[in-house]
C-alpha cells in the first residue's frame, strides 16, 4: 500500500510543509545521532557550536522563496533537539547567539568550490575504491 503513495505528489503550501519537515528531521537525526546533547545544554547555557552548526545548515538549505524566518526555526529545530524543554531564558540566550552569529558573518552559505571538490572526491572513492 505505501508503494503506491509514491506516485502521489504533495503541492502548494503542502509540499513547502514537507520540506520543512524534511529538513528539520534531518538536522535532528544529525545532532541526536551524533553528538552527545547532555554537553550541548549545561546549566541553562546552550553550546555555541550547536547554535551555528544549526544555522549553518539552514543558511545552506533554505532558499528565499520558501519565506521561513530561519532565527524563530533555528530556535525551534534547537527546541526540538532538547524535546522542547528549553526555559524563557535558554530560548533568549539562542536569539542572541544567533544575532550575535549574523552580526559577525559567522553564517555563510558554503562555497561551490569546495562542494565541487568533496563531490569529485566522492566520486572517484566509489569509481576506483
């Protein structure tokens, strides 16, 4: 039965909601499997790697047109890495990191040479390897 709801295509308003969604998994799926959350969240301090880290991968996928505020998804992607149980003052702490991040250009898409670079690297690792 859900071979054949591959055929069916979301459109519109929906199929901006399942990119959404998309991504946010994806970005939970990265942190929770990866890294260690009990030492990303100390003492109602959020780590400010993780806080970049996520908007990096933001400013990298979100494109214009899909009309997303990416500092109140940034927040709720980091909300939802620590099951929503951020406090008033966590959640300050990630806006102001986050401006503090955009002030400084420490948020930058990442360059097509080096996208070009990992994908001929990519490349010739599954050809000759």
């Amino acid at each position: 039965m859900a071979d054949l709801l591959k055929y069916v295509k979301t459109k519109n308003s929906l199929k901006k909601k399942e990119k959404i969604h998309t991504l946010k998994q994806a970005i939970l799926n990265k942190v929770q499997n990866n890294l260690d959350l009990s030492k990303l969240r100390v003492n109602n301090y959020i780590d400010n790697d993780l806080i970049l880290f996520v908007c990096l991968c933001l400013e990298q996928t979100i494109k214009k047109k899909y009309g997303i505020d990416k500092k109140e998804f940034c927040v709720e992607i980091i909300n939802a890495i620590f099951s929503n149980a951020l406090t008033l003052a966590e959640i300050n702490q990630v806006n102001l990191q986050i401006q503090f991040a955009y002030d400084n250009k420490l948020i930058k898409a990442v360059d097509f040479s080096y996208k070009a670079k990992v994908s001929v690297g990519e490349w010739l690792s599954r050809k000759f390897l």
